[in-house]
C-alpha cells in the first residue's frame, strides 16, 4: 500500500516533501525509521497517482 522512493540526500527528501505539500500532495518522510534520504508515499486512486507522477517528474527536472 507504499513505496519508497530514494533520493540520496536528506535535504532532496525535504525539499520533495516541501515541493509537494505546496501542491497539497503529502508524503511522508521516514527519518525517524532511520531512512533519512527516502520519503514514502501511499497509493491512491489513478487520478492523484497520476498527479503525483506528474509533481515528482516536474520536481526531478527542475531539481537536476
């Protein structure tokens, strides 16, 4: 019902989980489980999946 998504550094997963929250899209960051550099996200119906696909590839572009 999840997934994992790494990011490689503790201050990406901040700025993902800024980036969407400001789309209000949440993600759960998942530092207290000693996983700094990974957020979590639940799965959802088609459309936000979609809408969240869409956020994380706007992100990844903008953020390389």
């Amino acid at each position: 019902n999840f997934i994992l998504i790494e990011l490689n550094s503790e201050e990406r997963a901040d700025k993902l989980t800024t980036y969407l929250k400001d789309s209000n899209i949440y993600i759960r960051q998942v530092k207290a489980y000693n996983l700094p550099t990974k957020v979590r996200v639940s799965i959802g119906t088609k459309i936000e999946n979609q809408l969240f696909i869409n956020k994380l590839k706007q992100f990844l572009t903008e953020d390389d």
